[in-house]
C-alpha cells in the first residue's frame, strides 16, 4: 500500500488551512473597479460591512471567533507575488493589453494593504465592517465573503464521516455534470463562472472552473476568478458594480447631482477603459429609469449586466430601448448574472439567442450547489444570500449612508429615510418584489 | 502542494497491477465445498468451462490475451500465506470454530496447486477450459470469472478522461448510496455482499462491502468474499453450489442412481457441516421435483437458497413445504440470491418478513451497478452474464457432459442429449422462461 503521508498528515492540520492564499483570488472586475477607484476617488472614505439576508441561518453560532479571525488577519497579510504583477502588467485582457497601468500595478504591490476589520456578534449573526478608503477597503468584499462561505462550509463538513463526504461530493459532481450535459447541446452559449463570494470552498470552485473549461470548451469563456485566470489560462471576466454609483451617489450634495451620478460614473469609466469593458449596469437605482433617462452615448456601450430584475423582462426592455436609440441588439451583449441555474440559462439562449449577444454570468448555483446533497439531509451547505456591501460614504467628515434601490424591493439597501429620498428622486417604475434565493 | 510521488508513479502502472493478489479473494462457500470435495470426492476429474451468457458482448475483441495470460498465469502462482492459514483455522464461521481442518488447511497451505489453464478465441470470445482433479479445478471459477470482469473494466476505463471516471465513480457512488437510503428503513434485513465474481473490479467491491457495513449496520450481515472477510472482520458468509449435485450426478451410473444423487449429496454435506451451514440449493434439476421426492429429513435443514425461480413463487413453494412436513417456517431461512435489486429485495422483505427469516444475497447489481453511469453513454461497463461451470466429468476415463436444468430454461447447461435424459428423469414441473438479465 502506497502511504501519502505528508498528504495524509496534512489533513489533521486542515482546521489551520488558509482559504484566501493569492490577492488574485477575488473576482477581476474588482481589480478593475480598485484602478478606477485609485485614479479618480482613491481618498474617499467607506464603510464596507457584512449582511447576512438570509436571517435564519446565524452565522455567528456556526462560524468560530478565532477561527474567523485567524482568517481574516491571514487575508490582510497576504501580499501581490512578483509573478503576479508580471501577469497583471503583462497579460491581454477582452484583448487588451496593459490594461493595468504599470505605476497602478507597482501601488498595488508596495502600497496596497488591507484596512483592519471590526467583528462582533449581534443577534446570532457575525457583524463585520471594513473601514477606510476606498481604494484600499473595496477588496475586502470578496475575502470576507469567501472566507464566511467557506467557513460555513467547513462548520458543516466537520460532522461528518468519511463515507458521508464522499456520497456529498458524488452527489454534487453528478448534479455538476447533469448541468453541463444540459448545457453542452448549445453550441453557441457563452458563460463564465461568477462564482468565487458565494463558493462552496476554494477547492470546489477550482474543481468546477476546470471540469467546465474541459467540458464544455469555447461555450465556457473563462472565469471571474483572477486568480484561477491564472493559474488555468482562462480568460478573466467581469464588469463593474454597484459599489460605483452607490458611492458615488452618496458623494453628491445635490438632488441634481444625485440624478446623474449614476452616468457620471460612466463617462469616468469610458474614459478609463473601453471596448468590451463597457458593459453598464442599469439597476442600482432602477433600471427603466436608467434607461429611460440615459444620455445617447450610453446606447454605444457594448452590452448591459442584468442583475436584479426579472431577465426576460430586463433583456427585452434593453433590445427595445436600443431600438428606440437606432442601435441593432445584435451586435450589442446582454450578460445575466442573478442567482441563476441551468435551466434559467437554457431559457433564456432560447428567448434571446440570435436576438442579441446574449452571455451568462454564474454564481452562487455554479460553485455552491450542494442543495440535497448531504446524506443526513443536512442544511449546513445550502447556499446563503450573504452580501459585503458599500453601506457609509463619509462626506464632509461625516458618515453618510450609502443606497441601493435595485429592481427588486427585497433587494434595497440604506437608511430608511436615504432610501424615500432616492426613490423620491428615481422612482419606483419597473420595481417588482422577488423573493431573493442566493 | 503535497504530490504523492510513490502512488502517481504506480498509477503509470496499472497494466501490471493484479486483479487477484489472495487465494481467498473468493467465495467463502468455495473453500467450504472444497473442503467437502478434498473429502469425498478428491480424485474426480471434471472440467470448468467459461461462458459468457451475454452473447453480445465480444469478450475476445475487448480483452487482450497477453494481459489475460498474465492474470491467470498470476492466480497460479499465489499461495495460502500464513496469516491466511491461521485465520482459516481459528477464525469463527457461522458461529463455529475449527469449520476447516487442520489437514485441510495444511493441504491447502502445501499442495493446492490450480491446474494450467486453456486458452483460445472462438466467434468473438474467450474460450477457457481447467481441467484436473475437482479439489484442484473447483477453485478457477471464482479467480477466472473476476479476473475476466475487471479486464473488461478496465478496457472500458482506458477510454476514459480523468473527468469522465471522476464522474462515473461519482454516478455509481450516488446510486449505492441511494440503495442503501432504500435499505436503511429495513431494521430486520439481513443482508449479504455476493458479489465477488461479477465485480466491476476488486477495489469497488471492497469499497462497496465497507460502505454497506458501516452504513447498514446490522442489516448487513458480512459478505461471500473470504479475503475482505478476513482484512475488514466481517462474518464470511455462504452455503454451496450446483457444482456440487451436478457433479454428483454425473457420476451416477444408473438412473436410478441419478434420481437420488441431489439428496446424496445432501446427507454428505450434513455429516461434514452442521447448524447454519445447512442451506440448500434446489434448482439444479428443478426445484418443484427437489421438494416433491425430498426425504423428510431435509426439511430438518436451517433453509432454502433460491437461485432461479422467480423469488416470490419460490418462497411460497418452499413455505408450503414445510407446513406440509410441519415444519415452522418462522425457524427456517430462505435466501434469494437470483439477480437481485434494490426493489427486489425491499418487495421481498415486505412479502416474506416476519414468516421466514428471509436472507438477501446481493451479487451482480451490488458490486458492478454501473449502467448509465458512463458520461459518454458507453455500454462497456454494463454487467455481464457470465459464468464458469463444471462442464464435464470424467467417467471410467471417459469425458461425461454435466448438466444444470435448472428452474429457468434459459439457465440449463449441458449437452442436449443429457439434458433430455435429465428432463425424462426429474420432468419439468414448475420450470419457466425468463430472459437472465445478469
């Protein structure tokens, strides 16, 4: 018999094992979002924190202090390695190359560190805020949200045997495969994993990152994960996020300059970058009054991120309004990036296939499907709806509470009373209320 | 990261690695019938013939014969060790000590040899004749028929992507894993592993038996597979075989001699074994006939194994024997053991529960369930229907065709000519035609 023994002495030592191990292991887009972020508002103060939406799940009994800590202090240690910065300098990105700036790659290598964290425990549920500026909180939304998901993984895994780890990995590598077998017959699919906050564990995610890449070939265009970018030579994916308009809305003093913060943020982001990474994101304070008062040059932009709103709607309200703007919907891209699963995505290459560009950004269902997959019937694994959000700007010395709207009344965030603001400002059309899942 | 040098070099391997590395990688009954052989009937000469039932599949064109020659050239070349001897003699089985004999086991330990084997390709498939003494030739069947079965694995595994078996592994683990769910609510289930010679290979059976011991509990018994009994502390579990009266039977020199050579054997057996070794087989010239001409005295015997008559028909023939010879059948045991499933064993405890002591013997769809479990859909990993019988027996020097009627026509073996004079002799009463699946 062929003993491993460091790999099987490494195994007693698994309760100390890193999950964040690279600052490249965080979706790309973020990295994105930070150079934008470090060239025009890298002095603006925030306050990232943790929200847990699903309540009944209390995490703060499930995920030990120490541990979290331990964790968390790791991530805040971990440095860009010298190969890294090459191949932020030196790969293409959407075909582009030196997309990062060499004097932003060398801050991120010399200057770049992690503010400290602040955790406590509230009603059951672990409160977790980042504070500092933006340039240097913003990356701590990933980390968290992959160091808690991953946490509750393992919390979940250590009440098992041996015999019940294997059929729940079976179980979830067959239910995997059934998804790919579903998507295989669509030759022209384009889908990438978005996958890496809401993960099941690291490993998990690279498992699936590499048994889709294998699978289902060009359908599966690369991965929001920079890290396994790579380390797998995948294409790294991703676009940009609420945190921008939120924030920078929470900058403007005025109702008028609140209006247009949400394009302002745009034309910054154009100026910044261009091609394929001009994909908006409509919904931060709803999406037909994004479109609806859009200046034209926004219907030039490459494709539209559809993210809280019911997508079949969000996708014919953007082909109609690129029509109402002169601009042909198939040359544009629409990419669907909430909650989905595979059925969704066979759906909707059906209704929009041909019509439009249509891509698929997958998250939570990609790397964390492990629903029904425990043989005891166990929860512990069901995926959670847990967010890491900008939730203060400080303005003027003061804190001020950052907004959310969204398509999805369930899905708003903010103070009460900053929340009838905007709405008073943005309205409510096209507004539905969802039960939110993942 | 930790590479495991020593086991991935091995893997490089694996056209070297051997299938049976144990003399008691086999059913435990074979050593219990060897030992009544080397008895009674040591200096017969008989002939075991391979057949594959499942004319479909060109075993010839799917297994090397380089490969098979070493196989089997391996199987002759293993001895009883030490540590085998030992357990054989002072092990417990069925409750009893000192079952073998240490002359037995010294013979065994010393001069067991397995005659040479003969080897050539016929239409498509493997023909593979042993002849010798029956002590000697008895033992291939076992070695040959796992042998056999995991080179056709093999062969369907060599076409595979490490993604493509990391998915039909977890496929079949799923679907065991589902059987035992259907199981576990049994609490009175008696259960056994009779799987060894129809394996999918011997390192999934092994992982099959320590899966169902440490997830059924007491409602799995043991197993057949003397070597896995003996490594992970299971009961070896078994009674015998056809060999056994269709040998006998071929001996017999009269008719009338051949009428009563099933209940010879029987009275023979009960003077080598007693108590729980007292199950017999009654279908090798028909069940119906068996019961009818019985002598009372059978029905003093623990139980009844059923083997080729549809299972429901057969328990209910087999309880309304013993009233008629007013027996109890609540103290008496049935054990089916034809080609059992999942659904057939739960039907069959809800029939039989509680008015015998039903018994499960779990074969071809415990340990080589891997239909539908290909990723590309392939066959090659279906279970077959394959045999390897006593064909003939040597008569005054003379080779005398041996025959199995059975209670399924299309499980009779055995030259025509005396498969009709069996059938004249013991009729046909309560025989049927079901298409043998495995």
């Amino acid at each position: 018999m062929l003993v491993n023994f460091s790999g099987r002495a490494h195994n007693h030592n698994f309760a100390t094992d890193f999950i964040v191990r690279s600052l490249l292991d965080t979706d790309w887009y973020k990295l994105a979002m930070l150079q934008f972020i470090w060239r025009h508002f890298r002095d603006v103060k925030v306050r990232f924190s943790l929200i847990n939406r699903t309540r009944s799940v209390k995490l703060a009994r499930i995920i030990d202090e120490a541990e979290l800590r331990r964790q968390l202090d790791n991530v805040r240690s971990l440095r860009l390695k010298r190969s890294e910065a090459v191949w932020l300098q030196g790969n293409t990105f959407y075909g582009q190359r030196g997309i990062f700036r060499p004097e932003f790659v060398a801050w991120l290598a010399d200057d770049f560190a992690l503010p400290d964290y602040r955790l406590s425990e509230e009603d059951g549920q672990w409160r977790l805020d980042f504070e500092g500026s933006w340039a240097m909180t913003t990356m701590w939304e990933i980390y968290a949200l992959s160091v808690i998901n991953e946490l509750k993984t393992r919390a979940a895994l250590a009440s098992m045997t041996e015999t019940e780890l294997d059929i729940l990995y079976a179980r979830a590598k067959v239910r995997l495969w059934d998804k790919i077998e579903r998507l295989r017959p669509l030759h022209d699919l384009s889908l990438s994993d978005f996958g890496t906050r809401r993960r099941h564990s690291f490993l998990w995610q690279e498992y699936v990152v590499e048994t889709m890449a294998a699978e289902l070939g060009p359908r599966f265009i690369g991965t929001s994960n920079t890290h396994l970018a790579m380390k797998h030579d995948l294409e790294a994916i991703g676009t940009n996020a609420h945190e921008l308009p939120t924030t920078v809305a929470a900058l403007a003093r005025t109702d008028g300059e609140l209006r247009v913060a949400q394009y302002d943020v745009l034309r910054l982001w154009q100026e910044t970058y261009g091609g394929s990474m001009l994909v908006f994101l409509p919904d931060t304070f709803g999406s037909t009054q994004f479109l609806r008062d859009a200046p034209d040059w926004v219907a030039d932009w490459t494709g539209m991120r559809v993210d809280s709103k019911q997508p079949v709607a969000a996708g014919e309200e953007y082909i109609a309004w690129l029509e109402r703007h002169g601009r042909d919907p198939r040359e544009k891209r629409v990419l669907f990036s909430d909650g989905l699963d595979v059925e969704d995505i066979v759906t909707l290459h059906q209704t929009f296939g041909g019509r439009i560009r249509d891509g698929y950004g997958w998250g939570t269902l990609l790397t964390s499907d492990f629903r029904n997959c425990h043989p005891r019937n166990g929860q512990g694994l069901d995926p959670l709806s847990l967010v890491c959000k900008v939730t203060a700007v400080e303005v003027d010395g003061a804190w001020k509470g950052a907004v959310k709207l969204s398509d999805n009344y369930e899905k708003a965030t903010g103070p009460a009373s900053e929340v009838a603001r905007y709405r008073a400002i943005f309205g409510t059309e096209g507004v539905a209320n969802v039960p939110v899942l993942v």
